[in-house]
C-alpha cells in the first residue's frame, strides 16, 4: 500500500457553519462533481494542498475542498 493525498469537494457549496441541525448540513464530499471533472489525487501533502488553494480561489460558489490521505494498492 502506497501513501496518496485526494483533494475531496464538497457536493454541494453550503458553508460549514450554518445553525443547521448536524444531521441536515449536506456535507457530502466527492471525488469528482461531474464527468467532465478530474480526480485530483498527489504523492505529496503539499501538491494537494496546493491544489485544494488553487480550487478554493477559482470557485465563485464557496463550495469547500479538504484533503484527505489514502491507501492505494500498488501494483505488482
């Protein structure tokens, strides 16, 4: 297993802090919002932090992006 760092976007762009219910705060977190879109996933924390900063400062919507580390099976 190989260590990978994924850029994940928040489905739908509703900030985290609304005085809604936690049950009700739509945080569902994809890897990809449509077919024509990329799955952003880097060998290093900082390329995909860099990559979550570039994303956050061209959305207009103020959807939210996190990074999360994976496992990913290498090849033998």
């Amino acid at each position: 297993m190989a260590t990978k760092y994924r850029v994940y976007k928040q489905l739908i762009p509703v900030p985290l802090n609304t005085d809604d219910p936690t049950w009700a705060k739509r945080q569902i977190w994809v890897q990809k919002l449509n077919s024509e879109d990329t799955i952003d996933e880097f060998d290093t924390l900082a390329e995909a932090q860099a990559k979550r900063d570039e994303l956050t400062a061209a959305d207009e919507t103020g959807r939210i992006y996190k990074v999360e580390e994976v496992e990913v099976e290498v090849g033998e």
